[in-house]
C-alpha cells in the first residue's frame, strides 16, 4: 500500500473493494481501480481514499474491515512490504475473500504464502495485464457474491525470480465470453498495458511523493542492460551516416520494446558517436551491461550490416553477425539483428514483441524519413526546417506512414519550442501533424505527449496537457522523449509530477542534457536549490555549449547569495540565449545600475517580439512593478514560449502581493 497521504475525500458509500498494492505499483493499481470503477465496482485505495488530516492506519483498517473483497496486487515489491502483509493479514483475519493479481514469478515469503494457500489467483506475470482483465472483473464480481472462494490457482512456492515466462498466444478463459460485452476499452486498457510492461519490469516513474535518482546514481547495473550506440558509415563515398544511425535507431527502438530488456535511450548513446572510447568506459557511463555496435556498408542496392555484442564490464565478444542483403530487405535485417540480440542476452520473448509494424511501404519513403531523422539531430533552425522537408517529402511517397507524420510533428514543435517559429503558426502545424500520425497509429505515445507539451505550453490547458501525458506515457513508458515530453507537460501546473516524470526520462537515457534543465528550472521553482545546481552542472559538463544553460545556473547561484559566480555564469551565456536578460538582474543585484540598464536597453530593443517574459523578469526583479506587468500581458498576447513556466517563478515574487498577479494567473488557468 501507498504510504503517502493522501488529499481526497472517503467515499460516503461503502466500498465493494479494498485495493492492496505496494507503492512502487501505483500506476497500475490506480489503472485497476479505474477499469473496476467502471463497472460498478467501488474500490476503496490509499492514498486517494484517505480523509484529510485523518490518521492513516486507522482509515486502513477501517476500509479492509468495511470492504466485501480485497484485491492484492502482488508483485516482488508488495511480497517485500511490511504494509501489504499487514494488509493481508487483517484481511484474512476478518475472512474476506481475497483475489490475487500476481505481476511476477518472484519467490513469496512463507507468510504470503501461508494467507494466500485459499485464495482466488490470477497470474499477469507474462506481462499482459490487459488480457486478464475481464477475468479479474469476473473474480472479483463472484467474490462479493460468494464469501468463500475456491482457488482458481496457487502461488508457486518458489519461482525463480529471473524467469521472463513465454506469453501463450492462444492463452483463453473460460469467462471471457461472459465478460465481452463490458466495454473495456481505450483508456483504462492502454493504462494497464503500460503498467502490465512495467511490472514485468520495466524502469518506469515512481509514484509521486519521491523522484526516483537518476541511473547514474545506481550502485549496480542492471544485468539485462544494454546500449546502442551509433553505427559507422563503411560506405566508401562515406554518405551514408544517416542510414547507419537510422539502422542503429531501429535496432533501438525494437529491442526496447522487449518489457524485461532495459535500453539505454538514444541520446545518451549517440553521446559516443565518433569517439574511440573503451567501450568498458561506455557500458560504466551509461550504466549498460552491454553494448552493440555495428557498421553498415551500402553500395548500390547491397546492404552489409555487421552487428556485435560486447560484455561491456570485461570487453569480451558475446556474439557478432554479418547479414548481406537487398537494400530493399532493410527492415528485414532490422527485425532479424534484434531477435539475434535477444536471443544472445538469453532473454525469453513473444515474436510478437520483436515484429513490430514499421509503418513503411516504401524504400524510398524510409530513406526519406532516415534523412529527417539525421536532419534533426543537429537541433538548430537549419536541421529542424530539412527535417520538416524530408518528412514531408516520405509523407508524399507514402501517406500511411506515420512515423514520418510522428517525427514531421516533432520537427514542427521544436521550431516553435526554439522560438524559430511564430508560435501559433509553429505550435498548430505540430497539432495538425500529430493528430494526423495518431489517426495512422492510435497507440503513439510519442503523438500524445507532443500533444501534451502543446496543450501545456502553447494553449496553457493545464487539463488537457494533462491527460495527453498519461496516455503518451502510459502507451511508451520506456521512451526518454515519452517521459521528457509528459514532464514538460506538467512542469506549467503540477512541478511535482514534472520532476517524477523528468527524473524517470533521465533513468532511462542519463546523459540527456535537456531533461536534466528542465528538472533543474522545476527544483529552482520549488526553492530546492542545491538539488537545481547540481543538475545545472551536470547539464553543462554533458554540454558545455547548451543554449540557456549559463543563464540558469546564474539564476540559482544568484538566488543562493553567490553573486560573483552568478555574473561569471551569465557573462558565459550566448547572447541569444538570455544573456542580456540575465546580466539586467545581476547587475542590479549587485547595484551596478547604469550596467543594468544597458543590458535590459538592449534586450528590450532587439528581443521585444519574442523575449517579452524575460523582459518581463527582469522589470519585476528591479522593483519595476507597472513594468513587469506591462511585459507580462506583451508576452500573453505574442503566446511566448517561456510563459508556461510563471508558477513557482521566484524573479517574480515582488509581484505576487499585486492583486493584477492574482488576476494575471486566473488568466493563465492558474492558482494564484
């Protein structure tokens, strides 16, 4: 059971149902409880069911005793829970009928097993929890009618705890044809096909009340680990660069579909592109037991891929592969270099996991999406805008393609993310592209948290930004851009969940600059200083180039009374990057006025149509309230990019006690 408390009200009505989980499993109970809920099943679930300022063990034992079932969700870390045995065994103790929703072959302690020897059991350890769904319905339905159940199942004494099992493709119940006429569907289902993959253990965000640390921090690295990293042109014109780290890229993308193979993310990986490093070094720094590399040579229309895995704690060669093909079988090679790989990481897997649409009809239309995918690496206005032509240009080959569509969407927010592009024009042709690609393929995650970052950041719909990331997330829980995407989503409202998110996309992919920014602006917001400098730092060392990245640790060194340092940092920082804006504030911290009001001239002369909420800052942080009221409405009007991050804003505390602050926030769908 969670151990947080919790801020919503007990139901006035009795529950049918008491929800037994341990808290790394939260998103999944709460997708469980949502399913029952559905069907009439009033569920009883800490934290949400806790009474304000009621003691928590008190309204605990009240629910179980009150409750007509227990539903236990049983997982390695609720078989580890002194809360969830103490659960269980009040439980028992009252003879409730207790249904068992088992995540995982974890070996039980003898007291599980002794409360759980007469209990009704249902087993979503091969990882698809969407399937045993109408069963756990059922169950529940006839325990509330029959106080004593006969067990469908009895745990296993003692599973291995590293067995991956092999999902039956033909598995049936013999009540599903009582149960299809439920409606489970959409959305509860997406939400317990990504806590299903996450049980079965895949890395994932915490419940909220604690960001989990980043993979880096880690003691140990997880033995089914791995990391991509960029494959080498051997082509003898040397111009295929983007067809070996497009190949690299869905080699990626295919083994990280696999729930019990953690994946490195790309970003992290292709860190390490063109560098002769040890590759004992690499699995270290990204916290992967092992690395592949490869190299792909074209001529004409051949295709040689050579891929190798490699144990990155000693070196040693585990397997390597030459495949010799049409370039036309590309996807082919794709589908059967990642199958070698898991099949050397001795993992056990469906086919269903390893083939996987590509939603490409045509050699040509995935050249030109391999183009736009190496365009955009290069993260300025001149990569984004070839990617938009690319993508654009295969979409033209091929209409179905959706990730063609996906990765145009992407390409479009980044120019208005960047400020490259006007924001409304920027901002809807992303929207428009985005829906297009869900329509081509509903369950995109990475369409629903472009979705939500533009819902948060352009239409400052706090709601809707809301729910697109739950479905970006809950669609692709392992994906760093997923992940990143959802935490940007929430960092305008909700800094807590933004930094759970954020933290999660950093345990995925560690060495990914822009998330550890955006966490480090959320840890400033929140007042935890030290914790926003260290992920600055960390930003800077991974790149010390980074756009803003000077300007931001200015402003934490700044509000931590290190004036000195502050300057040095924003004097460091670009000139189009806010250093005019930064230098406004710190000069007139340290009372060099005429300096001040040189630098804030010059911003307010050269960036007034685009920097209007750093004008803004800087007028506030000076004293100059009309001012900075005045630049506030500028920057609501231009729909500025920066607006969205106002909550928290300690530049703007000396506004606050204004009562236009209040009503500037209301505007902005905000508490005040």
């Amino acid at each position: 059971m969670a151990d947080g408390g919790g801020d919503e009200k007990v139901s006035s009505s009795t529950p049918a149902l008491f929800i037994s989980y341990a808290s790394q499993d939260a998103t999944l109970a709460e997708a469980i409880v949502e399913a029952l809920e559905r069907q009439g099943l009033k569920c009883w679930i800490a934290p949400r069911d806790v009474a304000p300022g009621a003691h928590y063990a008190s309204e605990i034992v009240h629910a179980i005793d009150s409750a007509n079932a227990i539903v236990l969700i049983l997982s390695r870390d609720a078989a580890s829970s002194p809360h969830v045995l103490r659960e269980l065994e009040r439980a028992t103790s009252k003879r409730h009928p207790v249904v068992t929703l088992r995540l995982d072959q974890a070996p039980l302690p003898a007291e599980f097993e002794y409360f759980l020897n007469t209990t009704q059991w249902l087993d979503a350890s091969s990882g698809d929890t969407v399937r045993i769904l109408p069963k756990l319905i059922a169950a529940v339905q006839l325990a509330i009618r029959i106080p004593a159940v006969t067990p469908v199942g009895a745990p296993t004494a003692h599973a291995p705890a590293s067995a991956v099992p092999r999902r039956s493709p033909n598995r049936t119940s013999l009540l599903v044809a009582s149960v299809v006429g439920l409606g489970l569907v959409g959305f509860a289902a997406d939400r317990l096909w990504f806590s299903s993959r996450r049980a079965a253990g895949t890395p994932a965000p915490a419940p909220t009340g604690s960001a989990p640390a980043p993979a880096t921090a880690a003691p140990t690295i997880p033995e089914k680990s791995v990391a991509v990293l960029p494959f080498v042109d051997m082509s003898e014109k040397k111009d295929q660069e983007y067809f070996a780290d497009g190949m690299a890229e869905e080699v990626l993308d295919l083994l990280s579909r696999i729930p019990s193979i953690r994946v490195i993310g790309r970003t992290s990986s292709f860190q390490f592109k063109g560098k002769n490093e040890d590759l004992r070094t690499i699995g270290r720094a990204l916290g992967a037991a092992y690395v592949v590399e490869g190299s792909v040579r074209k001529s004409g229309d051949r295709l040689r891929v050579t891929a190798q895995l490699i144990g990155a704690r000693d070196g040693s060669h585990l397997w390597s592969e030459t495949y010799d093909e049409s370039a036309g079988d590309v996807l082919k090679v794709q589908d059967k270099i990642a199958f070698s790989l898991v099949r050397a990481l001795q993992v056990t897997v469906d086919a269903d996991d390893l083939h996987v649409s590509p939603g490409l009809k045509s050699t040509e239309a995935y050249d030109l999406y391999l183009r736009g995918q190496h365009a955009i690496e290069h993260y300025n206005r001149q990569g984004f805008e070839a990617a938009v032509v690319y993508f654009q240009q295969a979409l033209e080959v091929d209409p179905t393609s959706e990730r063609a569509a996906l990765w145009l969407a992407v390409a479009q927010n980044n120019l208005a993310l960047w400020g490259f592009a006007p924001p409304r024009e920027g901002f809807e042709r992303a929207r428009l592209s985005a829906q297009r690609a869900l329509k081509l393929n509903p369950r995109s995650g990475l369409a629903h948290g472009i979705l939500a970052s533009i819902r948060s950041v352009y239409d400052w719909d706090w709601q809707s930004a809301d729910h697109e990331s739950v479905q970006a997330v809950m669609l692709e829980p392992r994906s760093s851009s997923v992940l990143g995407l959802a935490g940007l989503a929430h960092s305008g409202s909700r800094l807590d969940e933004a930094a759970r998110l954020l933290s999660a996309g950093i345990a995925v992919d560690p060495l990914n600059a822009a998330w550890r920014e955006e966490l480090g602006n959320i840890r400033c917001r929140e007042g935890r200083l030290p914790e926003a400098e260290t992920e600055l730092r960390e930003v800077l060392e991974l790149s010390p180039t980074y756009g803003q990245a000077h300007f931001y640790l200015g402003r934490i060194l700044l509000a931590e009374g290190k004036r000195e340092a502050a300057l040095d940092e924003m004097q460091r920082e670009a000139p189009e990057s806010g250093r005019d804006a930064g230098l406004a504030i710190i000069y007139h911290a340290i009372g060099r006025k005429g300096d001040s009001d040189a630098a804030l001239t010059r911003l307010t002369r050269d960036r007034a149509s685009d920097a209007a909420y750093e004008i803004a800052e800087a007028h506030a942080f000076r004293g100059e309230i009309d001012e900075a009221f005045e630049w506030l409405n500028h920057a609501y009007q231009q729909k500025d990019v920066e607006l969205y991050a106002i909550k928290g804003e300690p530049l703007l505390k000396a506004l606050e006690p204004d009562t236009r602050y209040k009503a500037f926030m209301h505007k902005m769908n905000l508490p005040e």
